[in-house]
C-alpha cells in the first residue's frame, strides 16, 4: 500500500468517525469551549471581538436571524413572556400614571436618551427599566425612563453598576 492510497483510507475512516459520532464530538466541543470561555480572558475577549464585527458587519441579518429563531422557539418565547407579564403584574401599581407617561414620551417630537443624553426622534424611542424587573426592579414610573435603542439594546438586563463597565458610553452628572 503506498502513501497516497493509506491517507485516503485514514481520511475515509475520520469521515466515517466524524459522521457516527456527531453528537459526542458536539457535545464535547461545547464542554470545551465553555471551560476555555471561563477561564481564558483572552479567548473570552478575542470571541466578543469577533461577535461584535459580525454584527457590525451583518447589523441588517440580525432582524431576520431573532424572527427565524423565536418562529423556532415559540415555547421559549411564551414561557420569556408570561414570566415578565407576571413580574410587571407583581410589580405594577399605577397603570395609568405609566400610560400617561408613555402617552407623555410618545407626543414629544424628540427625546433625550436617559443614559446618553442624545437626542432621539420619539418613534425610535425605546422605554427602560433602570434596574430590570428580573433583577428586582419594579415596574413603575420612577423606574422607567426613554432610551435611545443602542442604549437600551446594550444595557438588557445589567444593572447600572455593571453596565459602564461594559464598554458602554455613559453619562455622568
């Protein structure tokens, strides 16, 4: 047997392997990657880098990527939902004191973003829980406040003594 026809029969027997042990070699990779993530800061920072230019570089897939995955995962979603109505519900005291400070933002022409202090037109405005309702927060007017998206999308749900620590641009009186 020579060399050329020995290396074809390694790669068929790995092709082989490969295909019948699909999901050992996935889970095993998984296991791999999330003990690296944990304790390897820069292999943590290099795959935070490569997201970020990937959603720099995709920002227009991204609507369609989270509309192909929640159409996938609609118990997901209803379980994310039905949590968040019942926490607001528990929390919520003055439903129409938030309607009218909704109603309030949303006859405004512009607003300035709570965190960044730019100027946004009201229809692109996004309304924030300062500390999110799964970390405590209630779901009342002296908790909310108008945030541009890129603040609010960034933010989530990090409190504001996590959040600047992020990277993100901040405003400090």
């Amino acid at each position: 047997m020579n060399t050329t026809t020995q290396l074809t029969a390694i790669q068929i027997y790995q092709k082989e392997y490969r295909s019948t042990h699909a999901e050992k070699r996935k889970a095993y990779a998984k296991e791999y990657h999330k003990n690296r993530y944990a304790n390897d800061p820069a292999y943590k920072a290099k795959l935070k880098k490569q997201l970020e230019d990937w959603g720099r570089i995709n920002h227009n897939k991204r609507p369609s990527i989270y509309r192909k995955w929640r159409l996938k995962n609609l118990r997901t979603c209803a379980e994310h939902a039905s949590k968040r109505r019942a926490l607001q519900k528990r929390a919520t005291v003055n439903t129409k004191g938030i309607q009218e400070f909704l109603d309030r933002i949303k006859s405004l022409e512009f607003v300035n973003c709570y965190y960044c202090k730019a100027l946004v037109p009201s229809r692109k405005i996004h309304i924030d829980h300062i500390v999110p309702i799964c970390k405590g927060g209630n779901h009342e007017i002296s908790n909310l406040c108008a945030a541009c998206p890129r603040c609010n999308q960034t933010k989530r749900e990090k409190t504001l003594d996590v959040w600047p620590l992020t990277g993100q641009r901040f405003f400090n009186f």
